[in-house]
C-alpha cells in the first residue's frame, strides 16, 4: 500500500501527465478549429465571389436580352413602316393608272403602244385581245387605231379579263399570250420598287 507521500506523488505525475495530455488535447483542438475556420472562410468566399460572377453574369444576360428585345422591337416597327410605305406608293400607283384610263387620248396611246408590243411578241396574221369589263367598249372604239398599231387583224374578245387595266394578248389558237395588264406590270416592277422604298426612303436603313 503506498504511503502518503508516494500517494501524493503519484497524484501529482499523474496530473503533469493529464495535463500534458490535456495541453497536446486542446492544442490540436485549437489547431484542427482555426484549419476549419480557415476553410470556412475561404470556402465563404469562394461561395461570395461565385455568386458575384453568377449575378454580373445573370444582370449582363438580362442587360442582353433587353437590347435584343428593343433591337427586335425596332427592326419590326421599320419593316412595317416600309410595308405601309410601300403598300402607300402602290396605292399611289393604281391611282394615277386609274386617271390615266379616265383620259382616253393618253390611255389610247397607252393600249396602242401594248397592242404593238403583243404583235412584236407573238405570231400569226391575228391578234386576239381581253381587256377588263371597263375597257371593253373603248377598245373597241379605238380599233382601228389598234389594228394600224399592230400591223395586223385585232380581235377583241367579249369575255372580259379579270383585270383592273391594260390588256391580255393571244394568238389566234390561243398557244401564246403576252400579259400587258396593270397586275402583270406591278408583278414586273414590285422587286426594284421595294428597293426604291427602302433605298430613298429609308436611305438603306
């Protein structure tokens, strides 16, 4: 049995031992919670600054996709500002065909000119012409005149042609024709018109 002396000593060895122990315990443990702490923050701040490029990121694509929407809203708005140009110059256009045919000396010289051009174009000794509803008895009219122009017999049909103006030509057998109407020569011409639209009015915008 040990004597109190040795009893104390060996409370105080194993004291200095625990609290060694104890030192080596709470020094670790100090060590492994600043590492965590450390990690804590630089994880922290990764997170921060991941999120700051995702927001700059998200703000830039919507800053994006409010230009493309104005961009596209603008680009809309010009095309239908040509269009209604465009359809205005055409309406423009009927109109000043529908003086020209309420002036029969020019509109005269106007169907001369087409029935001359039809006979350069098609064969044979006759010359068979449809006009629309309106024109029908004006033509006729001016027969003689057309015949003289087209060097050749001109029959005017009594079917009339579904067209606001000008003429339809055929030979006799009706083989060939040569569409000289109103709607045929704006078909022709709508192509370099839209370029007239938008290179004069819009300037190439």
């Amino acid at each position: 049995m040990p004597i109190p002396d040795q009893i104390e000593l060996l409370c105080l060895a194993i004291q200095k031992k625990a609290g060694g122990q104890a030192e080596k315990i709470i020094s670790a443990a100090e060590d492994a919670a600043r590492r965590r702490l450390e990690a804590e923050r630089r994880r922290l701040a990764m997170e921060m600054e991941q999120k700051k490029t995702l927001l700059a990121q998200q703000a830039h694509q919507e800053a994006r996709r409010i230009l493309d929407a104005a961009e596209l809203k603008s680009r809309r708005a010009i095309m239908a500002a040509r269009e209604e140009i465009y359809q205005m110059v055409l309406e423009q256009g009927r109109r000043v065909l529908e003086e020209l045919q309420e002036d029969e000396g020019r509109y005269g010289k106007v169907l001369e000119s087409m029935v001359k051009r039809a006979a350069g174009l098609l064969p044979g000794s006759e010359l068979e012409i449809r006009a629309s509803e309106r024109d029908i008895a004006f033509i006729k009219r001016q027969l003689e005149a057309l015949q003289r122009a087209a060097g050749r017999k001109v029959k005017v049909s009594a079917q009339p042609a579904a067209i606001s103006g000008g003429i339809i030509a055929s030979s006799p057998e009706g083989k060939m024709l040569v569409d000289l109407s109103f709607e045929a020569l704006f078909r022709k011409i709508e192509p370099d018109l839209r370029d007239v639209v938008a290179s004069r009015v819009f300037h190439g915008a």
